[in-house]
C-alpha cells in the first residue's frame, strides 16, 4: 500500500528477476506544486558539529561532520581569537551566493561554566570555505563550539 498527500509524487522502480516480480522501490517523492505556495526542498550539502579543542593557549578544534557525497572538510582555527575557518571542497562548485551556512553555538566559550552562552556567527563565505566567529560578549572568544548544515541554494 502506498500513500500519497494530494500534491504529492513517487518515483518507482520495479524490482525482480526473469519471471519474479518482488515489488516496488522508492526512489523518490516530491511536490507537484512547482509555483512555490508549498516551499521546496533543501538541498543539504553537509551537516555536523565544530568543536574547541584547545586549551585556552594552544588553540585547535575538531570536526565531525557528513557530507551528502563523502567529500572531507576540516576546520582550522585561525589566528584571530574565536575564528574558524571551514573548508568546503571546490568539487562542489558553489560560490559565495550559492549556498548559506546555518549555525548553532553549543555550549559556552572555554573556561566559562556560568558565563553567557556562547554565539556563533558566519563572518565570510567564499567558495571553498566559511568563517565562523565565536563569542560570549562583545569580544570574541574561544568556545564550545557549534553546529552546522551547508545548504545549496543552486536548485532555487
């Protein structure tokens, strides 16, 4: 049995063997309404987590991430104080227009249990990479790092 909502489409494939048929697979489902009323899908390139791994001297950050092709990014901390830079690969083919970064900070910056929670904003994207600044207040900080996911607005 296959439901589907009153706009909605599946793309089939059949499968089976010689004289066997065992059923249908579903490679996709999508929108009929194309004029926009009912938005579209995101394309997410990459989703993940950037984490402060140094120790408040000795700056460095990990990152765990998934990208939708496999492809590696890394994370470098750069020599302004609460700044990362994100590298994104150039097989992508973005530019700095065709895809936004959407951040939430995690937890506070270094050394602070009770301090303000920590803010995480994008500073620059360029085609193979972004900056993400850190802070708690008006200067920036060192943190506990934050989520990510890079949509690709190229399909808009």
């Amino acid at each position: 049995e296959l439901k589907l909502s009153s706009r909605e489409y599946v793309e089939l494939i059949g499968i089976g063997e010689d004289s066997t048929f065992y059923g249908w697979l579903i490679l996709s489902r999508g929108n009929i309404e194309t004029n926009g009323r009912y938005g579209r899908l995101q394309r997410v390139l990459a989703n993940g987590f950037v984490t402060y791994t140094g120790n408040g001297t000795t700056n460095s950050a990990s990152i765990t991430y998934k990208t939708f092709d496999g492809s590696t990014i890394t994370v470098t901390c750069t020599s302004t104080t609460g700044c990362y830079m994100i590298n994104i690969p150039s097989t992508w083919g973005l530019s700095s227009t065709s895809y936004i970064v959407m951040l939430t900070p995690m937890g506070r910056s270094y050394g602070s249990s009770s301090g303000a929670p920590l803010k995480a904003t994008v500073l620059n994207r360029n085609a193979t990479y972004f900056y993400v600044e850190t802070s708690d207040d008006s200067s920036n900080n060192w943190g506990g790092g934050f989520q990510f996911q890079i949509i690709n607005l190229n399909d808009w």
